[in-house]
C-alpha cells in the first residue's frame, strides 16, 4: 500500500478506462481543445482529464493526433518509445508501464505538455537531462528500472508532486531535490542510498517518505522540517538511532523504522502527538520510554524482535490502543499493565517466556485475537470465557494439560490453535463453540473426542495429526461431517 499509494491517488482519477469516452463536447469542429476547459496554464484542465478519451493504440491516436491527451500503452513489449509518440503535442498522460523500454530518448523535452509519465517496470538505466524541461509534470514513476542516478536537471522540474523511483540502483538522491518545493510524495524505496541530503528538509509540502529497504545509516537533522509528513517508512535501513529533531515531526501518524539497529526511541517522544501508528520490531530495544504513554492517539504499536521485558507504567494511559504485538521479546511475565487497555482488539505475545496469562486479560471484552505461541504456558485461567468477543486463539507450543471447561463459552470463536502441548482431553463442552472454523490439535496427547464437536456445524479444517487417536478413528470419523477437512 505504502509504496504505490500516491500512485493510486493519482490513477484513480486520470487513468479510468474510458475507450468509448464521449468528449466531444471539449473540442470544436477543428479538433481544438476549447478555451472553456482549458487552466491557466493553457492545458486541459485536470476535472476533465478523465472525460477525455483513452488510447491504447498508437496507431489510432495518430488519427486524430490533437486530440490526443492521454496514451496508455502498458504491457506491449515495447523496447523503445515509437518516435510517433513525440508527435503528439498535446499528450499530457503518458503511460508505457510494464515494456522493455532500456531509453529514454532526448526527445521527450518535445511533450511540453506532460502532467504524468508512468515508466515503471521497464529497463531503463539512464534518465536523461532533457526530462528537466517537463515543467509542467507532475506525477512521475521509475519504479523498477536500472537507474544509478537522478540528474541535476530534476531541479527545475517546478511542478512536480509525485516522484517514485523505487527498486533501482541508486546509491544517493542528488542535493537538487531540495528545490522541488511542490513534492507531495517522495518513494525511494528498494535502492543502494546511504546518505540523505540535508536539503530534503527544504520539502515542506511533503507527505509521504519511503526510503525502506536502502542502506540508511544516519537520517539528517533538516528531516524534522517535514512538519506536514503524514507516512515515513524507514524500514530494513541500518539506522542505530533517530535525530532529536525527529521529534518535530509533530503531525506524522504513520512510523516505520522496523528492521534497523535501533537501541532506543527518543526519550520525548509524547512530542510527536499525531502518532496513530509505530512499527519500531526487529530493532535492538530493551525498553520503552515512559513518555510513550502521552501519545493519546496511537492505536497500533508493533515492537516485536527486540529485547525488552517489561512495559513502563504510562503504558496504561494508551486509550486508544487496539493492536499490541509484543512477540518475540524478552518477556517472562505477562504485563498486567495491559489489564488498563480496555479497547485492545489484537495482543500477540508469542515467542516469550510466560508461564501464566493474567487473569486479568480475561476482562479485556474487546479482544477478538489472542496470540501466546511459543511460551511456557502451563493452564489458560477459567476465567477466559469472559472473553465474550475473542475471535483467533494461537496457543501453539505451550505446556497446557488441559482445557478449563469454561473455553466453551467462548460464543464467537472461529480460530483455536492448540498444536504442540500435552493437551489429554476436551471439555465435553466443547461442542458449545458454534462459531468455530479452525481447529488445531496436532502434536497433543489426545485419547478421544467427546461426542458435542459433533455439534459444531461451522468447522471447515480440524487437524488431529499426532495424537493417541488411532483406535477411535472410526468413532471420531462419524464426529464430522463430509464438508470437514479432517487430518488425522
């Protein structure tokens, strides 16, 4: 989503398909656009771009070739852009996504009229010079190509908003950037960039920042500058810390620095009040700071693949919070702050050391998943049936004997993976979850089934590999019906 989102904001309105588009009433008898359409910059005005008619042929644009605004000409192999292209004077969509195209030839500064150039998927290795004279362009896309570097001559592409030129083999973006004072959306994803230039503080208009996937070690102190940043994805870098002015960014809801080499967040955090999400997992991290707590509006958090053990006390201040992923961590008790997060819909604290699940948790009314894989679980509490909306119960590789016979009421349930334990026996309740789709029980010491799962009329999947099942085969086939994918 991320990567190709200014992308879809775009194409949404310019790129429908409208082969049979009645625009006529935009030209007169001659073919010429008429001045009523037209904007102040003497092109078709953007509320009618997607009224004009849509070419997919080459050959029939050159029919009619001033009336000829958008050309789409995706996928057709193509391993040059046709020289007829550039004879069409008014094109202000250009789109040859997905073709063979190794050039981009000089004679592009020929469309001065283009708004939008799709040139992802392609094998392009060099971006001429010429395309700085496109100064009406707006919108466009590399993604997916060879290219080493972007010229100094995209610093006078004025009008320019959306720049992707992801999934390249760029190692820098060129100081130039700065100057592109319009930019909305800069995706550079997927390259070889190590280094960003100071002047990419010079952005003010800036929205969305992907440099995922690059080789960052260290983010400039202008990057706090972006104060209209509203997605910043910096994940699987090699960031070791993040610049005090990061916290400046004060409106931004969206933060990735997943995958880094991160061994603290920044102690202010509670500055950067416009967080709704934060992806810190797969970092260095033994704790959290406490000013976490004061970011009243975030509702996910994932701090999954670090090394931390506890949670700080304002933890419990978080309102709003819905998604916690704690898996993977350094966890030996179960954090009963988390007993105060009365909205959290998804907790995942698998891959922990945890002996026991607070009983508390089972007051948590909202959740609906309950990930615990890979702990040392002896006994889920009989108080778990209080939790009335949960969903997806994970309690895969755990030390569990027994089920308490109050996971019957468990009315919503759909998921229950209990693989990997020492499980005997079921509840001869069992059968009350109506709602169940999934079950797991391989790898338990189950003798038998009782009778009641035989009313558990939603089961799609039930697995029973590896048990003590054998002699009751014939018994527990009657149990299912033929919809069922049973293993045994």
């Amino acid at each position: 989503m991320r990567k190709i989102l200014f992308i879809c904001l775009a194409f949404c309105v310019l790129f429908t398909t409208n082969i049979l588009a009645q625009d006529d009433y935009l030209f007169d008898t001659n073919g010429n656009l008429l001045d009523k359409y037209k904007n102040e910059k003497g092109l078709l005005h953007e509320d009618y771009l997607p009224d004009v008619k849509e070419y997919n042929s080459l050959e029939e644009a050159l029919v009619t070739p001033s009336r000829v605004y958008k050309l789409v000409l995706q996928n057709q192999e193509l391993t040059e852009i046709p020289i007829s292209v550039f004879e069409l004077m008014n094109l202000q969509v250009l789109d040859l996504w997905q073709n063979k195209i190794s050039e981009i030839p000089a004679e592009i500064q020929n469309l001065r009229n283009l708004q939008y150039i799709v040139l992802g998927n392609n094998e392009i290795k060099v971006l001429p010079d010429a395309i700085g004279q496109l100064t009406h362009l707006i919108l466009l896309d590399l993604e997916s190509n060879q290219l080493q570097k972007i010229p100094l001559s995209i610093a006078t592409l004025i009008s320019l908003e959306n720049l992707n030129v992801s999934d390249n083999q760029l190692t820098e973006l060129p100081t130039e950037i700065g100057l592109l004072k319009k930019l909305n959306n800069l995706h550079a994803w997927g390259n070889k960039i190590e280094d960003i230039p100071n002047e990419i503080g010079k952005l003010v208009h800036l929205q969305s920042l992907d440099l995922s996937n690059n080789k960052i070690v260290k983010l400039p102190t202008p990057i706090g500058k972006l104060k209209n940043l509203m997605i910043c994805d910096m994940h699987k870098n090699s960031l070791s810390k993040l610049p005090s002015s990061f916290v400046n960014l004060v409106n931004l809801p969206y933060l990735d620095v997943s995958q880094n080499e991160l061994k603290k967040i920044p102690a202010n955090i509670h500055k950067m009040h416009g967080l709704q999400i934060i992806d810190v997992s797969n970092n260095k991290l033994i704790d959290l700071p406490a000013s976490i707590g004061n970011l009243n509006n975030v509702y996910n958090i994932n701090v999954s693949h670090n090394e931390i053990s506890s949670l700080p006390d304002n933890f419990a201040k978080l309102n709003f919070l819905t998604n916690l992923n704690l898996s993977n961590n350094k966890f030996n008790i179960a954090p009963q702050i988390i007993c105060n997060l009365d909205k959290i819909k998804v907790l995942e604290l698998s891959y922990n050391s945890l002996t026991e699940i607070p009983i508390c948790y089972c007051s948590l009314v909202s959740l609906q998943k309950l990930d615990i894989i890979h702990n040392q679980i002896n006994s889920l509490p009989k108080e778990i049936g209080g939790l009335s909306n949960l969903q997806e119960l994970n309690a895969q590789q755990n030390r569990m004997l027994n089920l308490p016979e109050e996971i019957s009421q468990l009315k919503n349930l759909q998921f229950l993976n209990l693989a990997e334990n020492d499980i005997t026996c079921l509840p001869e309740s069992f059968g009350s979850l109506q709602k169940l789709r999934q079950l797991n029980l391989m790898s338990n010491k189950l003798s038998d089934l009782p009778i009641s799962v035989a009313e558990i009329k939603t089961l799609k999947y039930v697995n029973l590999q590896s048990n003590n099942l054998k002699s009751q085969q014939d018994k527990i086939k009657k149990l299912f019906s033929k919809d069922v994918f049973v293993i045994y």
